[in-house]
C-alpha cells in the first residue's frame, strides 16, 4: 500500500521531534544521500524523521534548517497529499514487488512541483525478495532529483545487496526523561513515568501499553515471585498456576511470553538494587518490594533466574506446553538458588 505523505496530524517541525538531536540536525543541514537506511528500534519516530526531512527538502521557505509550516508545500506535506513525498507501508504484512516496481518508475520521473521526490518504505525488513531485487538498479542508478529512504528495526533482514547500496543512519532508543517529558505534555501526565520505565526507548510503545492491564499481569507475576521466595518451595507456586488466572493465561502462548518478559523485567530489577543503581529499575511502584526481594536472593540465584527464564521463552517459542514452561523455569531455578542473608535467618 502507498499513501502520499504521512497520516494527518503527524508532527513535521524537526525541532519538535524528540530524541536524536544531533542526527536530526546533521540530516537536515546536508542533504539525504539518493539511497539511505533508517535503522533503529520500533516506534522511536524513524518514519516521522523521514517524512520530515522530505517536507524540509520541498519547503518554499525554509528557517533554521526546518521547514516553515506555512507555505503551500508544508501544508501539503502535514495533510498527507504532498505529490513528490510517498510513503509506502506494508500490505496484510508484506510489501510485494508491485509496489517497489511503481516506486522504481515513479522514482524516475521528475519532481511535480517541488525541489525533489522522496519514496520512504516503511518495516523495509517486510519486502519479498523479489520486491528487495526490484529496487537494485534504482539504488544502483539513482535519478539525481529522487531520494529514497529504508525505514527498518530489523536492518540485518535486508538483503546484503540492498544494504550495500543505501547509506545507513542509525537512531537511538529514547531515553526515559525524553519519552517521560513527552508524555508529560499530553494525556499521559498522571503515569508518564511509569510508563516511559516500560516503554523501552520507544515512544510508539509507550502510548500502546494499557497500563492498567500491565500492572494486573505484572503484580499477577510478582506475587508467585514473592510466594517461591519467601516459602523456598515450588508448591507455593504450583498452586497458582494451577488456579485462576493464570492457569487460563499459561494455556495461551503469546500470554505466556508476555507474563515471562514481567517476570525477566522484575527480575532485572533485583539485579539493580543489588549492584547499586536503582534508577534503571522499571517496575518503579514496587520498589519496596522488590528490595524486600532483593535481600532473599544472592546475586548468582538472580542470574540463574534470568537464565532460566530465557531458556522457558525460548520452549514457549518452540511449542513447548507453555504451562509445563512455565511451571519448570521454578524447578529449574530451585536447583541453582542460593539464598540471601534474610532468607537465611528465617530459614534457621
């Protein structure tokens, strides 16, 4: 599917754009290379760069290396109708050689009223073979007045061929005070920094997470993580996956991997606390908790806690039962846990 420029609303002014200043203003003082990679993890605004640096190029009368927002291009280029800037995005998950052979003889022709034409692939990584071979002789030969742009987090999944010809430009997960700051400006004020703690860099991520469903499934977690420390015993936490919900949840492989990537976050903030920097913790309303924890468990159990943990996301992702899973990731780690000095008091 193409479109010609970006969803209505999108916010164009570079200056505006979060994150990735310095290569922001690098793009925009020099011009885009004929071919280029966007590379860099989802929802981190790559897309939104891209279409900016486009209305940039074409603005009748730019300031400061931005566009102005008011000539007749940039209000094109903000309602999604803008003639020399296309975007093209996955169709039900695949963008097929159709569109990269239109895209090759659009690129070819000259721009309709602007300074240049600009063709940005989306999720580039979802070509066909045959779609990514279409495009070679473009990026070989490109047209002086065409640009295009390969949107991706998953560069390796492009073919070495297609790599080779695009100059790469990699963007960098947010931090958690950009994505926090952000989120304080809109709807999202009350749990912006909860939020950005699981957000991962992304702000595309951030504004996706039903936090009210997150934090169920997350305390749902720590509960059997709590009830397996304090008790020393897998019975303590058989009896939870074996009632309601979770039983109903581990039936489900996708539930399953979500509530083992809690469990791996929750894990990870133990180590945290351990190694003295609690600012990287994500699960930031539980922190009394969690040092509670912290103090039950030696370092080397949290690290095979973790192991274990991947190795049981890796099963779940294999088709192993995803309650057998999860249920031996416990027993698996009893015979590594080493207790912490509470843990061992009590024990005594």
């Amino acid at each position: 599917m193409l479109v010609r420029a970006s969803p209505s609303g999108f916010e164009m002014l570079l200056k505006n754009l979060i994150g990735n200043e310095q290569l922001l203003g690098l793009l925009a003082r020099n011009p885009l290379p004929p071919a280029s990679i966007f590379e860099g993890p989802d929802g981190i605004g790559k897309r939104t760069a891209a279409l900016a640096l486009a209305a940039v190029a074409n603005c009748r009368q730019p300031a400061d290396h931005d566009m102005c927002g008011s000539c007749s291009s940039c209000l094109k280029a903000e309602a999604g109708n803008h003639p020399d800037i296309t975007l093209f995005v996955p169709e039900k998950n695949v963008i097929k050689i159709d569109m990269m052979r239109h895209l090759s003889r659009e690129a070819y022709y000259r721009p309709f009223e602007g300074q240049a034409r600009f063709f940005i692939v989306d999720e580039a990584e979802k070509m066909t073979e045959e779609a990514a071979n279409s495009l070679l002789k473009t990026l070989e030969e490109p047209p002086p007045t065409s640009h295009l742009v390969l949107v991706t987090a998953f560069p390796h999944r492009l073919l070495s061929t297609i790599r080779s010809r695009c100059q790469t430009f990699t963007f960098r997960p947010l931090t958690r005070p950009e994505i926090a700051s952000w989120l304080s400006a809109t709807d999202h004020a009350d749990d912006s920094e909860l939020r950005a703690a699981f957000a991962d860099g992304s702000i595309g991520k951030a504004l996706s997470l039903n936090m009210q469903e997150l934090i169920r499934d997350r305390d749902l977690v720590l509960d059997v993580f709590s009830a397996w420390t304090a008790t020393h015993s897998f019975e303590e936490v058989f009896k939870r996956a074996e009632a309601s919900p979770l039983k109903t949840d581990l039936k489900n492989r996708d539930r399953t991997k979500e509530l083992l990537q809690l469990l791996h976050a929750l894990t990870e903030d133990l180590y945290f606390i351990q190694i003295g920097t609690p600012e990287r913790l994500i699960n930031l309303d539980r922190r009394s908790e969690l040092e509670k924890l912290s103090r039950q468990l030696t370092l080397d159990a949290i690290s095979n806690l973790l192991y274990h943990i991947a190795q049981s996301y890796w099963d779940v992702d294999h088709y192993v039962s995803p309650l057998m899973s999860f249920e031996t990731l416990w027993l698996r780690a009893e015979q590594g846990k080493q207790y912490g000095r509470d843990s061992y008091s009590q024990a005594r």
